[in-house]
C-alpha cells in the first residue's frame, strides 16, 4: 500500500479524488491498534483532527498498559499475602509502572 500525502504526488492515471489525506490514513489504521504507544507524526503532515485522534488511541494504550500492570501487581501482591511472605519481601517496585 503507498501513502500518498499531497496530489502533486499521484501517479499518471488516477484521479485527485482516490487521494487520501495521509493523516486519515494513519487514524484509520491505528483506529484498532491496541499495543502501539508512540508514533512520530512530526513529518507526516497529517492534519490536526487526525492527529488528535491518533494521540488519543495512543494515550487509550498507554492508559490500558498502566491499569494491566497495576492489576498484576495487585494479584502479585495478594498471591504473596496469601502465602505469608513477610511485608517488606513483597513490597512492589514502583519505578516499573512509570511509562516514559
């Protein structure tokens, strides 16, 4: 599939109007992605509509990653309750749930 951006970069043969706007592109692509947490769209002159909705499946991702290490931590934590392992052996690593 090629990306075409602007009409000065459409082939011989098909109309303006096949063109897509690259930006909608992207946002209907990543629209379902559920594991990308970063894209650079510094040089993909998409609009701002389209960028804002990108940065929004992004930050729905990141926030989804967050809430699923969080609950691993709180099922480690109640396993490790539940065998009797002394409080200060189970207390979690707070520096793995900060995403940067």
């Amino acid at each position: 599939m090629q990306l075409l951006v602007s009409p000065a970069e459409v082939p011989t043969g098909v109309s303006a109007c096949a063109v897509q706007d690259g930006g909608k592109q992207l946002q209907e692509g990543i629209d379902g992605n559920r594991t990308m947490l970063q894209m650079d769209l510094r040089l993909t002159e998409c609009g701002q509509e389209s960028e804002y909705c990108i940065n929004q499946v992004l930050q729905r991702n990141i926030e989804r990653l967050r809430r699923t290490r969080l609950s691993q931590l709180e099922a480690e934590a109640t396993a490790a309750v539940d065998a009797g392992v002394p409080t200060a052996v189970r207390r979690p690593k707070l520096g793995s749930l900060l995403l940067v």
